[in-house]
C-alpha cells in the first residue's frame, strides 16, 4: 500500500497522535486513572530507543522521539492534574 517508509511512518504517527491526545486529555481530567511509573519506564525506554539510533536519520527517531513526547505529555499531564485535584 505504500511505497515508501517515511510515508508509511507518517501514517503512523498520525493514527497514533490521535489516541495519544485522548489519552492525555483523559490523563488530566482523570490523572489517577493512569500509572505513573508505567508511562516513567516507557518514557525512559523511549529515551534509550533515541540513543540506540546510530546515526542522525529523522526517519528512525521519530518515532522514538514521538514515543518521548507523548509519554513526557502523558507524565505532565497526570502530575499537572494531581495538583489540580489538590488545590
């Protein structure tokens, strides 16, 4: 169906984007009902994924890197919440 990588990877990360910003969305308004140290371990997991590209190739970090920004957002969110509930 497609004929190159980066297209297929856009795809991706585009149908991926869109669960993540319910998740966060959810996260906030809800911030108990998500773990934090699973999102922490899948945010670091996705840092060593960064780190394991060998070369500087946006094609193979960006889903790692997309990884690290919806975690971190998933992290912000649920600790942004939980001080919201607080006040």
């Amino acid at each position: 169906m497609t004929e190159s990588a980066a297209y297929s990877l856009a795809l991706t990360i585009s149908v991926s984007l869109l669960g993540g910003a319910m998740t966060v969305a959810k996260t906030y308004r809800a911030p108990y009902s998500e773990t934090l140290p699973k999102w922490s371990l899948s945010f670091l997991a996705a840092w060593f994924a960064v780190f394991s590209v060998g070369e500087l190739n946006y094609v193979l970090l960006a889903y790692p890197m997309y990884l690290v920004v919806l975690n971190g957002a998933v992290i912000a969110a649920a600790l942004v919440g939980r001080d919201r509930w607080a006040a």
